[in-house]
C-alpha cells in the first residue's frame, strides 16, 4: 500500500512542480493553505501559524524544484508496473481493494493524479460513477470531479476543500451573496462543522454528480472533435471559453433541469455561488433569472433561460469544433472571439 501511495505521491508532486504556479497569486496561496491542511490532517476550521505555513510553503517549493525535470513514475501493483495514466487497469487491482485511483489531464494540460478511499460504486445509465473519500496521495489542483468516457469519478474530500475554499475566499474578497445564503441553508451558524458536511453532501448529489452526467451527455454528442480542439488550444484564453461554455451546455443539458424539478432552493444558491466568472460574463441571462428567481420565488425565469442555452450552447460548441477543423493548431482565438462575441 505504501509504495503506491509514494508512487501517486510523487508523480503529484512532480505534476505540481510544472504547474502549480499557474494559479494567480490569491488562488495558489488559498490552495496552498488548503493543501497545507491535508497534509498535516487539520480540520477545515484548524487556526494556521502564518509563520508555519510560510516554512512549509518554501519547502514545498523546494521539492517541487528539484523534480521539474523529472518523468513521471510507473506505479507498482502486485509485481508489475503501471503506466500512471492506465487508470483502467490500476483500477481493476485496486477497486476490489476499497481504493480509487485516478489520473488524466485537467485545465491546461495539467496532469491530475490521486489514491483515495472508495466509497461506492453505482450505475447511472450507461456510465459508471465511483466517489471517492479519504485522499492518500494528490496534487494541488485537486478537481472535484473528473470524467472520462462514461466513467465518472467525485472526489468527495474535495468537493469539500473546494468549497471551504470558496467560504474562505469570500471571507477574503468581501460578501458573496449565493454563497451566503447556501450557508445559511445549511445553518452554518450554528455548527459550521456539521453545516460544512451536509453542504458537501447536497453539492454531491445536486451539482457535481449531475454536472458529471451532463458532461458526458455533451461528449456523446461532441465526439472526438472536442478533445483534439481542446488539444490544440492548451493553456490559451480560447481553452477557458471552450471549456467554460461546454459546462453551461453540460448543466443545461442535465445539472439545472434536475435541480429545478426538484426545487432545492439550497442547491440552487450553491450553484451559483460555485459560477466563475467567466461563467458569469458568458451567460448572464441565467444570472439575471436567479436574481429573478429570488425576488419572486418564480422558476418560470430560470426554466426558460435553461432552455434557451441547450440550444445556444450546443451551436456554439458545434461552431467551435468546426473552427478548430479549419484552423488547426491555430484556432484558439478564433474560438475565444466566437464565445465571447456569443454570450447568452
């Protein structure tokens, strides 16, 4: 077991010796104080020596110099060696075993690796969903969620730091009025702790499990050609269009109507405390129906506006493809001008 975890470990390491200062400076230093918890296994709610955490951070930064040039590692299972990216193989040794292994490539190319605790496997249509829970090794990023074919892998550990981060960040930045009342449906007040554990179990179930669906609805209709699109516009303005428009057309597709037939007012206000704000700026018709939706307790505005986006967002995907079809490894702007120039 050992020796896994300090193969997942190093290739995390050295995939954050690449690309952990892509974040801005407020992102990588919340994400470091977050990462900094889980390694020492803090509570969420732990007060922090910024002196401690400083060292630390320089001695993260320390190592993650020395394996920049670094290849990543095969990971040892039983006698044979894995590539680290044959998640499906690993998985076949370790999913018996209670664990859940995962890897792939998130935002800019940055690789994703991660050892955690399975704790259930379901069959939802015709994918596969595996939730992990305690994490053993991993890397800074740390996505909630990752989808690959049909299937689906949700990090509940992160889920939860993600939205810790999100509570902290607000603290930082000043009021954030969806994430605000999220919390309040969750009577974090009273016992933040507790609050913090029902939250990520509504996000689970409400936004992240059905966003992941929806995910994999708009591979089946894009194909192969969003991938090599995304390919060849890696770590360029037009990949955060891309991708940020393929979530709105993801959650029209199956996150929001779920969530509006079954009226959860909480997970309605975690979602939009969850928007980015590229998000916000491509799709502020669905913003403006959530303020609708507040003032009048109406469904009706944010019914439509879903409906109007699967149709806008699924032309738009369509037309990016095709521009990546005629330009190549050129396309990227082409592809941020057509999203920017078509917010709904």
């Amino acid at each position: 077991m050992q020796a896994i975890i300090d193969a997942v470990q190093k290739n995390s390491d050295i995939a954050d010796a690449r690309h952990a200062r892509d974040y801005s400076l407020c992102t990588y230093l919340l994400k470091m104080r977050e990462f900094y918890r889980w390694h020492k296994g803090l509570d969420f709610t732990a007060s922090l020596s910024s002196e401690t955490i400083g060292q630390w951070i320089e001695a993260k930064e320390a190592l993650w110099q020395s394996l920049e040039a670094e290849n990543f590692v095969p990971i040892p299972l039983k006698g044979q060696r894995f590539d680290p990216f044959d998640y499906e193989n690993i998985n076949r040794q370790l999913v018996p075993r209670s664990l859940l292994y995962g890897s792939g490539y998130g935002r800019f190319g940055r690789p994703v690796f991660f050892l955690a605790e399975l704790l259930r496997v379901e069959r939802l249509g015709d994918c596969t969903l595996f939730v992990a829970g305690k994490e053993y090794a991993r890397e800074l990023s740390a996505p909630p969620a990752m989808a690959q074919g049909k299937t689906l892998l949700v990090r509940s550990e992160s889920v939860k730091r993600m939205l810790w981060e999100k509570i902290e960040e607000g603290e930082w930045r000043g009021r954030h009025a969806p994430l605000q009342r999220a919390m309040a449906e969750h009577a974090f007040s009273e016992d933040a702790p507790k609050a913090l554990e029902k939250m990520t179990e509504s996000v689970i179930e409400d936004i992240i499990i059905p966003h992941e669906m929806g995910e994999a609805m708009a591979g089946e209709i894009l194909g192969e050609a969003w991938d090599a699109m995304l390919m060849a516009m890696t770590a360029t303005q037009g990949e955060i269009m891309a991708r940020a428009a393929r979530d709105h057309l993801a959650d029209c597709l199956w996150t929001l109507p779920r969530m509006l037939e079954r009226r959860r007012s909480g997970a309605i206000h975690a979602y939009f405390a969850m928007f980015s704000a590229v998000q916000k700026a491509l799709f502020p018709a669905l913003f403006r129906a959530y303020k609708a939706w507040m003032a009048s307790r109406d469904l009706t505005p944010l019914e439509e506006a879903v409906e109007r986006g699967r149709t806008h967002w699924m032309t738009i995907a369509q037309r990016a493809t095709e521009l990546h079809r005629l330009h190549g490894t050129c396309c990227a702007p082409h592809v941020e001008a057509l999203i920017r120039e078509n917010a709904l």
